[in-house]
C-alpha cells in the first residue's frame, strides 16, 4: 500500500513542477517576464492555476497518507520501562565502586555525607 503511494506522490511532484513551469512568468522575480508567448490567454492561465491548487491538495493528502502509513507500524516505547540494561562505564580513576547507574544509586538512597577533602581549602567568611 506503501508503495503504491509513494509513487502516486511522486507522479504528482513531477506534474505539479510541470504545470508551475508553464504557467507565465509575471516578470517580478529575475526581470525577464514576456510580453508574448504561445500561452498568453487568460483561459489558459485560469486551467492553469486550477491545476496547480488541485495538484497541490492532492500532494498534500498524499504526503498525510505517507505519515499516517509511516507511523502505524510503529510501536509505542519507554526509555524509563525497557529490560535493557545501560551500557557499563569504562573503569576509570573515579569510577564507582558498585557497578549500579546513576539511577539505581538515587532508587536506593542520598549518598552517604561526602569525605573530608585532602588538600588545602579556601577560608569561609563568617
């Protein structure tokens, strides 16, 4: 089903470049608007703004039915709930001494009060 939109959209991407590459050019944008052409008629231009808005409605259904058909195979997840496992930090000179996360360290409790500092400290104000 998913392909058989795909390739109506584009079908339709092609023919909207098309229809908007006919239409006259009003000559505002680059400056090289004509005065003649084989397509000067106001009948023609009318079929062609109704084709460009009715070729533009119909890319924007398609383009909703393409998100729609992306998002229904898709299952709802929870980083929170999943059963895996975070990966292990690499053993470094300040790695923990459990193998526990930061999440199970706050699950079982405050950590103990922090060690007394080794080196020197800066005088507190009273």
């Amino acid at each position: 089903m998913q392909h058989v939109v795909i390739v109506i959209h584009l079908m339709l991407v092609l023919a909207l470049i098309g229809v908007v590459l006919l239409q006259k050019s009003e000559g505002g944008g680059l400056g090289i608007g004509s005065a003649g052409g084989f397509m000067t008629s106001r009948g023609t231009a009318n079929v062609l703004t109704r084709a460009t808005a009715v070729l533009a409605g119909l890319f924007f259904v398609t383009s909703l039915l393409l998100s729609i058909l992306a998002g229904m195979n898709r299952k709802p997840t929870s980083i929170l709930q999943s059963g895996q496992s975070a990966p292990a930090a690499p053993a470094g000179p300040n790695a923990p001494l459990d193998a526990g996360g930061i999440l199970n360290q706050l699950q079982r409790g405050a950590p103990s009060a922090p060690a007394a500092p080794a080196g020197p400290q800066v005088p507190q104000s009273k």
